[in-house]
C-alpha cells in the first residue's frame, strides 16, 4: 500500500503549482509592455518633431506682418516687406501652415481682382501683367481661369470700332476717289491686323469693296466679312 503524502510533501506541491499559475501571465506581459514602451518612444519622437515655442513666435511674426502688408494693398512689393514675402517666410519656418498657405491664396485673389478692374477701365496691358503676377505667385489656383475669361470678355467688349461710311452714289460709280480712299483703308487695317466688316446694299458692292481693299499692299490677305444692310460702311476693329 503507498503511504499518503505527508502535510510537508502536500504543501510543497501546493506551492510549486501556485509559483506556476503566476509565472505564466509575467511571460504573456511582457510583450505587451513592450509594444507600450514603443508606443511611447514614438509619441518623443514625434513630439520632437513639433515646432518650439520659439520658432512658433517667429511664424506668428510672419504672419502678423502678412496680414498687415495684405491689408495695406502691398501684395508682392516691396521686396522683403511685402505679404507674399512674410506669408513664404512663414511657409518656410512652419511647412504646410494653413494661415500663411490661405494668405497666398488671398494675395491670387486680389490680383486676379485689380487684373478686373483694370480690364474694366481699359487698360489692357496692366490687367495682363496683374494677371501674369498672379500666375507666378500661384499658377494652380481655381481664381485664374475666371479671371482670365473675364478680362478677355472685357477685353473684346472695350476694343474701338471706327465706324466709315461710303457714299453709295460713288460707290456705285466705282469713283476713283473711292478706290483711292478704300486701298488706303485697306493698308491701315492690314498693317494693324483690324478685323473689317463691309457692310453694302448689295453682294457685289461687298465684293468690289473687299477687292480694292484687299489688293492694297502690303500682301497679306485682308481680315474682313460682309453683310447686308444700309446705309453702306465699313467697321474696323483693332485688336
């Protein structure tokens, strides 16, 4: 017959089990802490990545000026004190800054904006420019587009027209006096690039006109087309 186990053999196994149960959940901790100290060695690192104070008092700086020079119309002048200057200065210490990147944008807004107003006051050549200073600041922005259509609208809508009216009695007399005065008309509007449109009674008064006219030096083929209508004239539209 085996002996039963002593009260010592029996405790000594009671422990043995009891050091077990607990040993087996250390082991299954320690990864998890590990992956709790990586976690938190990437949060420093990424917190060493964030702007210092002290740099973020300098793009504050920028901004400020920015915004200032912006509201004071100096959009890309002078040079070192203007808002396109403050608002890149600021880009430059804090990559992807919403404040100064929607600066910019303004700064396109407003000289797509004068380019407008400029078109509307005639004065081509300066929208244009304005226009060509936008595309440099930011040639992706949506406002382009519109504000290139509209100038050309403008453009178009302001070019002079002079209007020339032709007797009809010497034009169906086919009067040299005429066919002087018309290749005259027809070399200005050819060395300006004018469109000219020949308005006669009749289809072959149209094409007499457009013939004198376009015989007239210097060798390049007259812009121009007719219509119907009365009293008989020709409109020249300098481009």
């Amino acid at each position: 017959m085996t002996p039963f186990p002593g009260p010592t053999l029996i405790g000594a196994l009671i422990l043995l089990a009891a050091a077990g149960a607990f040993a087996a959940p250390s082991a299954e901790r320690a990864e998890p802490r590990g992956a709790i100290l990586s976690g938190a060695e990437s949060l420093q690192a990424s917190s060493e990545t964030q702007r210092s104070p002290a740099r973020q008092r300098r793009i504050d700086r920028r901004l400020r000026k920015g915004e200032a020079a912006l509201a004071a119309g100096r959009l890309t002048t002078p040079a070192g004190d203007s808002a396109l200057d403050h608002f890149r200065s600021a880009l430059e210490l804090g990559p992807g800054d919403l404040q100064a990147t929607l600066g910019i944008s303004r700064i396109v807004e407003a000289l797509v904006d004068r380019a407008i107003r400029a078109a509307e006051g005639g004065d081509r050549s300066d929208a244009e420019a304005l226009l060509a200073m936008a595309t440099e600041v930011d040639a992706t922005h949506p406002s382009l587009a519109a504000g290139r259509t509209r100038v050309a609208r403008l453009r178009v809508a302001s070019t002079p027209v002079e209007r020339i009216a032709l007797d009809p009695d010497a034009l169906a007399a086919r009067d040299p006096a005429l066919v002087a005065r018309l290749e005259a008309l027809g070399t200005r509007a050819k060395r300006s690039d004018a469109l000219v449109i020949i308005r006669a009674p009749r289809d072959d008064w149209s094409r007499w006109i457009y013939q004198q006219m376009n015989a007239a030096p210097p060798e390049v083929r007259l812009r121009a087309r007719s219509e119907i209508g009365q009293p008989p004239g020709l409109e020249l539209t300098t481009p």
